[in-house]
C-alpha cells in the first residue's frame, strides 16, 4: 500500500517557566492509503503534539527539534504558513474533541460545512451548499435541506458532532486526524459516530489516524494501533496483534485497564504510579519505575525497538535475546480476554 505520511525521528519540546518539556522524543510511524491508525496512550503521552504538528498547527511555544513529516514525499516541518493553510481542511483535516469549540456559534451549519470548500476550490457558492447538503445528509442529519440555516446550538451533541465531520470532510481529505472525536458524547452515539467515520472512509477512501485512551472503541475500527508512552511510541503493530500478542508491559497494563462488559461496576484496574516528567526525560527506559520485570538495564538505558512480526515492534527490554521470559500477570491476562472477546465483532 502506498504510504501516505511518513513522520521520521519526531522531536517536539516547548518552552515553559519551569524549562524545556521533551513532549515528543524520537516518533516514527507511517500511514498508508486507506487505513486507519490508532494512536493509544494515557494523558500527557504525546497523542494530540504529534497530530497537530501533522497540521502544522503547534503552539507557539512549540520547537520541532527533529524531524520530518512527509506527507506524499513533501515535508509539512519546511512549509510556510501559506503553504500549511492550502493544505489545512483541503488535503489534511482534524476533527476535535469538542464540537461545540470546532463550530462556529453564529454561523449557520450549511454555511459553515460549505466554508472550506469555497475557500480551497474554484467551486461556486450554490455548488458548495449543494455538496453541504450532500454531505450533510451523508452523515445523518435528518431534514438537513431544511435544516441548512440552522445554527449549532438548535442541534443535539451527536449531531454536532456529525456537522464537525462535515466540516472536515468536505474536500475529501487524504488525511483526517480524529482526535478523541468521541469522547464527550454517550456510548450508543459513539459507536455510530464511529461506524459513520467507517464507512465515509470505504466512500472516500482517506485515510484516518485515530486517537483516543479507550483502547475499547479501536478494536473494530483501526487497522493498526501505535501506542505512546512519555512522548514516544513504545509499541506499534495491527490492531490483531497489539490485543492478541502486545509485548510492552505497558500495553499490558493498558489492555488490563479496559473495562469490559462483565465487570460493570467492578474495580478496575489502573496501571500503578504516574508518567515521568518530561521536563527532565528519564535517561533509561521511561516506564521503568512502573514496570514490575523491569531490569537494571532500564535504568540505565533506552530500549530500542526489537521486532515481532514484519509489521508489530515494541520497544522494550524484556525482548531483548538474553531477558528472561516474563508472561503478563493473570488478573490482567483474564481481563483482557474478556475485553477482547466484547471488543471484536467475530
Ligand atoms: N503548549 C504547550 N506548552 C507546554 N507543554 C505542552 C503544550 N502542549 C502540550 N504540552 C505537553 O506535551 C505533552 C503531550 O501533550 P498532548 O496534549 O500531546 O497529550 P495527549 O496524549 O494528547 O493527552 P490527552 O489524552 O490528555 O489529550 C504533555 O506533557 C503536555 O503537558
Ligand atoms: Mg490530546
């Protein structure tokens, strides 16, 4: 499959009072025509940094140390903001978390899903509402040729929230970065929103790359899943292998944390401890004071990423040659096989 994207030896700090913040330290990944990729990981590890420097769209007190993103062979680092506004909505597009923050309060929908078509296209105004509608109608929103006037806050949050893919779907991006495009709406309207992300994509054929903490919601939508720890992607692979065979204890613990069907109301398990700082980024391992099989040699040094499988790595010592063979421990063996047996439809 042709890559589309190619991000190669990330690295992301900001300025702060207190110093430096190593937010992204040396990510890789690629993206091919077509598919979607999940990036997984807790609070703070890097998942939103690394997309917004796709969009060229840090901020200010963002330094891109290292690093290239190409994107069909050209480098997004090296573009002018110029360049970045042609591309912003036309070729690459964003879907945030909130919809309400992503519209326009006073502009009406039609208007709005219409917007980024007028601004990148030769296409006139009544083609433009004409595809709105199109679209608008694509995502669900019932009565929208009636509805085409009407402004944000006369519709229901899952509605919004298929206005917003609208919006960023209307110059049939080759790329569409969902940034936790979900997480504000209730479950049943999540899986739809996301089943609807599915199926523009079959239609338009973009490719997608997914974010979110609920490794739950990815099982039946990414193709691959890369997940990030402290500002790093310590485990990348497909969606298969990262719930059948992951490798980084932290994905273990990732997978054991996932509630599943049956332990509704259960204590859930939470991976003890907390991320480090990455003001002063740990000079071994970064989840080593977390990881019960961790060895000396996390202390002391970075793991580099050991091969699985031509397409699922991890970057952990417990794959180097001479470690021992560790298994996960079972309270989460068993919660993850619950989860997975919930989470993928066959
Ligand atoms: N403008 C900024 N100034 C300073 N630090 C920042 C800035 N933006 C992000 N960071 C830091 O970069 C790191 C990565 O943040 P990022 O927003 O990518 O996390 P995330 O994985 O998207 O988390 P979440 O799941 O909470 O959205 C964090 O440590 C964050 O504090
Ligand atoms: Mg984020």
């Amino acid at each position: 499959m042709k890559k589309i994207l190619e991000v190669k030896d990330l690295e992301i700090s900001f300025d702060t009072y207190a110093g430096k913040v190593q937010a992204i330290r040396n990510v890789s990944f690629d993206l091919h025509e077509g598919e979607t990729l999940a990036i997984v990981g807790e609070s703070g590890s890097g998942k939103s940094v690394t997309t917004r420097s796709i969009m060229g769209l840090l901020a200010g007190n963002a330094n891109i140390e290292n690093g290239q993103i190409l994107f069909n062979g050209s480098d997004i680092v090296m573009k002018s903001e110029k360049e970045l506004q042609k591309m912003r909505g036309k070729e690459i597009a964003m879907i945030f978390q909130d919809p309400m923050t992503s519209l326009d309060p006073t502009m009406p929908i039609g208007k709005q899903v219409a917007e980024s078509l007028i601004k990148h296209t030769k296409v006139s105004k009544k083609d433009a509402m004409a595809q709105a509608l199109e679209l608008l109608n694509l995502v669900g929103i019932p009565n929208a040729e009636k509805r085409l006037k009407n402004y944000p806050h006369q519709f229901s949050g899952g509605q919004r929230q298929r206005i917003v893919i609208a919006v960023a779907l209307i110059c049939y991006p080759q790329v569409l970065i969902a940034d936790e495009p979900t997480t504000a709406l209730d479950v049943t309207i999540q899986a739809q929103i996301l089943e609807l992300l599915k199926d523009i994509q079959k239609k338009i054929n973009s490719s997608i790359i997914f974010i979110t903490h609920d490794l739950g919601v990815v099982a039946n939508v990414a193709d691959r899943v890369a997940v990030m720890y402290a500002g790093k992607i310590i485990e990348i692979g497909t969606a298969r292998e990262i719930f059948y065979n992951p490798q980084h204890p932290y994905t273990w613990g990732l997978l054991g944390s996932m509630p599943t069907l049956e332990n509704n109301g259960e204590r859930l398990y939470a991976i003890p401890g907390s991320p480090p700082d990455l003001l002063q980024p740990p000079v071994g391992d970064a989840f080593y004071p977390r990881n019960e099989f961790a060895m000396q040699i996390d202390a002391e040094q970075q793991p580099p990423f050991f091969d699985v499988s031509p397409t699922h790595k991890a970057a952990t010592w417990l794959l180097a040659p001479q470690a021992p063979k560790v298994t996960p421990p079972e309270e989460i063996q068993i919660r993850w096989k619950k989860f997975r047996e919930n989470a993928f439809e066959d």
